[in-house]
C-alpha cells in the first residue's frame, strides 16, 4: 500500500528560533562564523548591546532555524547576568 502521508518526513521549519546563552565570547563568535559560512543568513551582526551582551543572530542555511546568540559580560550588582 502506497501512503501520502507525511508521517516520518522532516518538515521544514517556520520561524523557530534557538537561544544560546555562552560563557565565553569565542565560543559564541566560533558558533556565529560557522553558522555563517556553512551557507547562514546574518539576521543580526555581532555587536556589544546596551543590556551588557555580546549578541547575534543567524538563520542556519540547512533547517531555516534561527539562532540567537548572547554571552553576557556586564556585571550589575556584582552578579555576571
């Protein structure tokens, strides 16, 4: 019996969005530029933020997943955030 059923196929994916949040800056840059060069869309440049993170975003070029980046480095109140 031949089905069209799509159970057991990958499905593209519609606007899911992964949060990463690193310890440490070249972690984060590491993960950006290969995401990046393995065919990405920069959706956000890296670039320090006014809420103490170094942020970026990146739309993955096999899932269509977009990945969001933060490694805090502002210290508020003596507590890294």
């Amino acid at each position: 019996m031949i089905s069209a059923s799509p159970y057991g196929k990958g499905r593209q994916t519609a606007q899911v969005s992964i949060l990463l949040t690193l310890d440490h800056e070249d972690e984060l840059r590491t993960i950006y530029d290969k995401l990046a060069a393995d065919g990405g869309q920069v959706m956000v440049e890296l670039q320090k933020t006014f809420f103490g993170a170094l942020h970026g975003q990146v739309s993955d070029g096999k899932n269509g997943i977009t990945w969001v980046m933060n490694c805090f480095t502002q210290l508020t109140n003596g507590f890294q955030m």
